[in-house]
C-alpha cells in the first residue's frame, strides 16, 4: 500500500497541470484495488484547497469526493465517516471538514460534537458550546 498527498488529488480533481494531471494518473493506473490510502486529513485539505484556492462550489466538491469514494484503488480513511459527512454536507450549510470532523467523533461514540459554529449547529451532529 501507499499513499498520496493532497496535492496528488486535487491535480485528479481540477487538471490544472497536464503533467502532474498524467504522473497521477499514473501513479493509480496499476494500482490493485484498495492499495493507495487517503486519509482523513487528505480530505478535510483537498476540501478547503477545492473552495478556496480552486473556487469550486458545493456541487463540484461533492462530486469530487463522490469520484474518489468510486475509485478500486483508493483505500480511503474513515469510508463509512467520510459518506455520512458528504450527505451532512449535502444538506446543511457547515463546511466539508466540520462535518467530517462530527461524523469521526459519532463513530467514535462522542456526540453530539460541541462547536462555537451557528452554522454547523443546525445539524442535529452538533452543539452550540453553552
């Protein structure tokens, strides 16, 4: 098994560099199912790399994500988590990690996951910090 870096992901989601676009590419094309490890972390960044610096909305991060949950290759950290936070995200108004983050945490038998966030908090996940 191996793993990638954000920046690997985020050249698979925008190709906005044809030759690092074609080394990624690459790199996953023999790669036997379930042998290239995504972490949690890869994704909570390849999240805020996606909006911010790449200026994707919603919709495109979602089918981003939704993309590499598809993908044989990938072993990705956290699936069930990552899935919850995705539908979360989908639905609500908080951002990508911090449902992530909630949906780690009910796994993990905490919740609700307290937060000084309003936004987040109109997900039953959450809980304003009194």
């Amino acid at each position: 098994m191996i793993g990638v870096d954000t920046n690997v992901l985020v050249r698979l989601c925008v190709h906005d560099d044809a030759n690092q676009l074609k080394a990624a590419l690459k790199l996953l094309s023999g790669a036997p199912p379930a042998s290239v490890r995504i972490s949690v972390v890869v994704l909570a960044e390849l999240a805020w790399t996606l909006l911010r610096s790449h200026r994707l909305d919603r919709a495109a991060l979602i089918a981003s994500v939704e993309i590499l949950l598809s993908r044989a290759e990938l072993d990705i950290e956290g699936r069930s988590a990552v899935m919850t936070a995705l539908q979360w995200y989908r639905e609500g108004n908080a951002d990508f990690a911090d449902y992530l983050i909630a949906a780690l945490n009910r796994e993990a038998g905490a919740a609700p996951t307290y937060t000084f966030d309003e936004r987040a908090t109109s997900s039953p996940a959450f809980a304003l910090v009194p």
